[in-house]
C-alpha cells in the first residue's frame, strides 16, 4: 500500500512519451501476454483490424502506424486481460464482501468466463447452463408487465447487436431503451436538430486539413480527445488557431515534439457558457456593425444568414439587450478577453468547433448547443469545406447504436418500417431514457433491467437512492466482460451473462463474423477479431440476444437463428430498414475511411420546422439550474488521466499530478481561504440541492487548484451520490454533473481511505 496520497504539477506533454511512461507503468505486472498485446496495438483503429474499445473518433483512410491514444490503448489490455472470474472466484468470495472492494479491484481480477446466477442461500453467483439463463430469463419476462421492464445498452455493442436488441424491446412490448448518450450527449440528439436539422456533427476529417480556426468548448482538447492530437498537430504547425474555453486549468497541451495545441485559453465559470457563448456573439455583432458604419467588409456572412437561416433578427434584438456586466459576471471573462476571442474568430475563412460533455451536462445543456449553432451560423460555418460543429462523443459506437434503433422516442424510430418488416405493431409510446428508470427504480414502477454493458449503478445519478431500491427489483440481467458494482447490487433474480470482447474472434456457423460501428464523424467502419476468446463459454452479443428473444418472444418474423449465423443478414436487416444511411452495406463497409451515412446540414440542407438553420434566442444567461448563495459552490465532476467513465484502471491522474487516491476536492485558494480550509484537509461534500433529501460524500482531501472561484472539482462517478436525479438538462434529462450545488462540511466524518499501492 502506498503511505500517503501525492500531489504535483504536471509540466510535461500531454501526448508522446509521457502517454508511453503512462501505458508501460499500466501494462507493468498485469496478466497481459506482451507480444499479443503488439500485435493487437498494431490492428488498432486500422481498416483490416478493430475500431477501438474505448473512444468513437474517426478512423482516418491513412492511418498513423499507432492509431491509438493512451486509454485506448489501457482499453485494449483490460480486455486481454489473462485473469478471470467465474464460479471457482465466487466460491472464495461472496457479494456482501465484494461490494465491500472498490471498483477497481473489482474489474482488475479479469474476464467473466461463465454463465451465472445469483444464489441467495450462499450469498454467491453460482453456474448455469446457457439454456437454462435463457429460459429463466424467458419466464421472468412473460410474467412482468412489459412497461416495467428497461433495456439499457452502453453503447459499445456493434450496429448488429444494438438493432437486435432495439427489435428485441419493441417485439416484447415497449422502448424503454435507455443508453449512455441519455448521460452525456443528448442535448447533442435534441439542440442539434432544432437548430441545424441533424443530430449529429457536421465535421469530417478531411475539414481539419481545409479549417483557418479551430474553437473548442467544454473539454480540453489535449487530453479529453486524446486520438484528436494528430490532426490538432497538423492544425497547429500550419499556424491556426486553437482556442479553448474550459473551467479547468489547462495541462501543457503538447505533443511528445513539444508542439503547443492549444493557443489560448479561456477559462469559463461552470455553468456559465450561457454567457460566454452570448459575449462572442454580441463581440461579432459590434464588429459587424463597426464594419458597416465604417464601409468595411461584413464580419457576419449576411448571405448566408438571408437564404440559409431563420430567426435572426430576433437574436440580434437579444444580443442587444444583453448588458456587457451582466455578461462578465455570468461567465468570469473580462470583456476584453470575449472581444480578443471572437477578433481571431472573425478573421477566419472557415472555423471547426469542437465540444464536449462540459457544454451538455448541464441544466441548461441545450441552449449550450443551439447557442454553439448560433455562433457557427452567424460567419456561416456550417456547410462549408473546413468548417462545422463537431460534438466529441465517448463511448465506442453510441452514435451507431442509436442510428439503428437504440432510443427511447418513437418519433426517432423507424416504427413504420418495423411494422412492415416484422408484420408486428409496435409500441407507440415513447419509452423511458435513463433519468426517468432511475425514477422507476426508485418509485417502484420499474421491476425488471436488462443491460447490454456499462455499469448503469454506478454511472447513474443519486447513487445511494439507486442502490437501496435497486435490490427490490425483479429481475436483473446484465451482459459483461468483467465484474463491476452493478452486478452486485443486484435484484431478486439476477444474471450474469460473459460476453465476447471486441478484439476476440466471433465463430458462429458460417464463420468468423464482422460487425460495424459508427464514429463521432458519422462514418461506418467494419471491425473484428482476431484474439482467441477468454473463454469457450462466452457468447458474442447479437448470440446473448437472441437466446433471450427466442426464450421471451412468442415466434414471428424474425429469424434470429439465421442472424446469429451470419451478421450478414443482420446487415441486410439494417438496410431494409434505413435504405438511405445503410445502401450496399456490406460491400461498403471495409471502405478505408469508412463510408459516410448522408448528412443534410453538410450540404446546406436544413430538416427543420422553417427549412432553414434556426437562430435560437436564450432566455437565461445562468445555465446552472440554481441560484448562487454564499455558502454553495458549483461542483464539476470530470474524469482522471487512468480512467474511462466508469472503469478505474489506476489511482494516477498524472495531468492533474494526483496519485494515490481518487478521494479529492480541488478547490481554488480563494475558496479555500474563505472557507478557513487547509490544503490537505479532509471535508465532507454535502448536497444543496433543495429537495429535502440528503445526500453525502465524506472523506475528501482538499487541494489547490486552478478552477474559477466558486467552482471545485471531483472525480465521477464518485460524487455522482451528491447528484438529484431531479438535476437535470432541459428536454434532453441529461444528468446536470459539470454544475452541481454543494456547501462544505470543514470537519469531516469519514475517514479517507488508505492510499492503494500505485500503479
């Protein structure tokens, strides 16, 4: 065990070998075979290889020799993994103790290798049959109301398995299919279309080649878009530049050649982009207006906001009637630093903007997207070569998944097409995203979860809430490749399902099998495997899933037999039912470069109410979704250096200089002046959110850092419990974590846990 936590700077480069000292202290002493773990690295991300197990960013048609970032490299050795987990580890080991381990020593012991159930006489998940968790499963189903039952996907499984498993909830009944885009980009599904008509990014790869400026929003590009360098390198030597507007001190944002990324820095308020976005916007608007009394040329593209775009007018009005002080004190920016940013801005031909889950994970995480439309829309940088919005997704195909069928809103499913294909009627009610099955669980409505990956528990918010109504659930069934704290918070009846991993080879009956998946640039790449399965037990996905529909469904028109031999007709499934995104499918799919789905906004094509790209006018500057007061901070929750969402693959977050432990608020001195802290101390977080309900997390060590005054940092999802699941983004219910209300307790009541051993 390590003696103590250890906090110092990080002054060396984000990317190169500091990524590779990273990687080998991760590989070092874990049960990872060197030489196959090379020859895995080297398929990464290449077109005769697999799509990366951890981030969804585009797959270039030229790959780098080493198309892989640091996690997604950690990614790759967590499946490798050469420990394992079945009966004979459960016999040693009950789950009343195991929820008692942290997570990371939970999924460190290795891949699930059997089929299991939990035992309540033991206290152990103990074997079973394939056939038998089938028809168990089967039976629980048919008895349940089908409206009380929700199908979770994470977002990691393939195009083919996420259309099964939607056919599989709209076959048994409803579409309760919640996934991991309802936590994080799903004000990205709904901003999106109401400003531009899609609900995607508008960028492709070959945009960073052609693009003057590049803006990035609610991330630090350096090191949340770690496998984005190679195209920010390329950007930055050409001299564009890269302008970036975050709460969070920003980490030397280089590569291992010591080449700046970003070009400045603007460090914005939690929950203030409202106001930040509002400044740029008015800046360019008194440009523009300089320009015009001075017989200049037009800072805004006047022919592109007359024929393309609606509403105008009326934003320009607001803009106006918004006051510089109000906008200063919203977003911590000096109006010179606003003015300085949309100068660089103006002075491009063609702009990119890149954003992450920093402008969606708030209350007002919708307006953050149609306001970022709105500045793209104001110099016309939507439909234009070099130009675009770009929202930076995470998990590996969450954007293929719900392309084909993975959501919980009708309007957005192909129900009629469905019909036609399956000769079924299904369900016309919109289903429930994942705010609203955490609701269930806890109210009780919700008796039965079905998850396709991902670690729901954990990852979802008001975690305490969720754990103890959890456990009166049903039935749970969840498909894994490793252990995690879901799978022992477990209901009545519980499953545990081992499934193939991505880099493992698929044989079914017509043999090895490919499937696809979508990147952030809505582009469709093939993928497969090659490395031998961990065990001769797991099943692949789209296998799991039709064992449970042939067990649960009555028989129809789905021959889930034939899918599970040959993913090829899945693939021709998925083109009768979007003919326009999916035509020639499996011929394209091996496509270098993957083959793009049509995008109408690229094209200046606008599906919208008008037919044209929409101006949106806020009606708040303040997008935290609570009032300031003397004793309440706004707490950011992010993610460390060693971790990808949920799964911990260390206690070293080295571009924040914290090791050790995860057990940390970083606060600014100011604060912690004014709140008579020490650095070092230990502090309690207490919920302020004004439901009556309390909510806790003890034992934080308080540390100096750079976040704007009245803003702390800690990690997720270890402060998830201090988040309501009542605090949430507007129409999209995305969880609210980058601007929760908390207050200080000084003397804590917990006691930080020992340091683990580093690793």
């Amino acid at each position: 065990m390590a003696s103590s936590p250890t906090f110092k700077p990080y002054r060396r480069p984000a990317g190169g070998w500091g990524s590779v000292r990273s990687l080998f202290r991760f590989g070092t002493g874990r049960h990872v075979p060197e030489l196959e773990a090379v020859r895995q690295l080297r398929r990464h991300n290449k077109a005769d290889g697999y799509m990366c197990v951890s981030c969804a960013w585009a797959k270039p048609k030229d790959p780098h020799r080493f198309e892989f970032c640091e996690n997604g490299a950690k990614a790759t050795f967590w499946e490798l993994d050469q420990g394992r987990v079945g009966a004979d580890f459960f016999a040693s080991h009950t789950v009343s103790e195991l929820l008692q381990w942290p997570d990371f020593d939970l999924e460190r012991r290795g891949r699930l290798t059997e089929p299991l159930r939990y035992d309540h006489d033991s206290d152990r998940y103990v074997p079973i049959r394939w056939d038998e968790a089938f028809a168990l499963i089967g039976r629980e189903l048919r008895a349940l109301d089908p409206e009380s039952v929700v199908f979770y996907t994470s977002g990691r499984a393939s195009n083919e398995a996420s259309y099964m498993y939607a056919l599989l909830a709209r076959l048994y009944g409803n579409n309760n299919l919640p996934d991991s885009s309802n936590m994080c980009h799903e004000s990205t599904s709904v901003g999106l279309p109401r400003s531009i008509g899609v609900p995607v990014g508008t960028v492709r790869l070959e945009d960073f080649e052609e693009t003057d400026c590049i803006l990035s929003f609610g991330q630090n590009v350096g090191t949340n878009s770690p496998r984005m360098l190679h195209q920010l390198q390329e950007a930055s030597e050409r001299g564009v530049p890269i302008l970036t507007f975050n709460p969070q001190e920003p980490v030397p944002m280089v590569t291992g050649s010591s080449t700046r990324i970003s070009s400045d820095y603007y460090q914005v308020k939690a929950g203030g982009d409202l106001a930040l976005l509002q400044g740029l916007c008015k800046a360019l608007l008194e440009a523009d207006d300089a320009a015009l009394r001075d017989g200049r040329e037009r800072i805004l593209d006047t022919a592109f906001i007359a024929e393309h775009t609606h509403g105008f007018d009326a934003f320009a009005a607001s803009l106006r009637a918004t006051g510089w002080d109000e906008i200063e004190h919203e977003s911590g920016l000096a109006r010179e630093r606003l003015d300085q940013a949309a100068s660089v801005y103006a002075r491009a031909r063609s702009c990119m903007l890149l954003y992450g889950m920093g402008m969606t994970q708030h209350h007002r995480g919708v307006d953050n997207v149609r306001m970022l439309c709105n500045l793209m829309l104001m110099r016309g940088n939507i439909g234009r070569k070099g130009a675009g919005i770009c929202p930076v997704r995470g998990h590996s195909n969450v954007q293929g998944q719900r392309t084909v069928g993975v959501t919980e809103k009708t309007e957005l499913a192909p129900i009629d097409k469905l019909k036609e294909l399956y000769r079924f009627e299904p369900p016309c009610k919109n289903g429930l995203d994942t705010v609203e099955a955490v609701k269930g669980v806890i109210d009780g409505s919700v008796r039965a979860f079905v998850g396709l990956g991902g670690n729901f528990v954990r990852a979802a918010p008001d975690t305490r809430r969720l754990e103890q109504a959890w456990r009166r659930l049903r039935l749970t069934v969840q498909v894994a490749t490793k252990l995690n704290r879901s799978h022992l918070v477990r209901g009545q009846v519980a499953l545990l399902l081992p499934c193939l991993g991505r880099l493992e080879r698929d044989r079914q009956a017509s043999g090895d099998q490919i499937v696809t998946m979508e990147d952030s640039t809505a582009c469709i790449h093939a993928s497969f495997g090659t490395h031998e399965p961990a065990s001769p037990d797991l099943m692949s996905e789209p296998a799991i899933i039709a064992g449970i529909a042939q067990a649960t469904l009555e028989r129809g028109e789905v021959p889930w037999r034939e899918w599970v031999a040959d993913y090829g007709k899945v693939r021709e499934a998925i083109e009768a039912t979007y003919p326009d995104d999916f035509k020639d499918y499996s011929r394209r799919m091996r496509q270098p470069g993957g083959f793009p789905r049509p995008l109408a906004a690229r094209e200046r094509r606008w599906s919208t109410e008008s037919g044209k790209a929409e101006f949106f006018v806020p009606e708040i500057l303040n997008g935290t979704g609570f009032e300031d007061a003397e004793h309440r901070l706004r707490l950011i929750t992010l993610r460390s250096n060693d971790q990808f969402n949920t799964t911990i693959y260390g206690y070293r977050d080295r571009f924040r200089g914290i090791e050790g432990t995860r057990r940390v608020v970083l606060m600014c001195k100011r604060d912690i002046e004014r709140l008579r802290l020490q650095e070092g101390q230990l502090v309690d977080l207490l919920s302020d959110h004004e439901d009556g309900i309390e909510r806790e997390v003890g034992g934080l060590r308080v540390v100096s850092y750079d976040v704007p005054p009245g803003c702390i940092v800690g990690y997720y999802p270890e402060c998830n419990p201090l988040l309501s699941v009542e605090h949430h983004a507007i129409d999209s219910h995305v969880p609210a974590t980058k601007s929760i209300p908390v207050r200080v307790r000084g003397e804590s009541r917990a006691q930080a846990p020992a340091g683990p051993a580093p690793v």
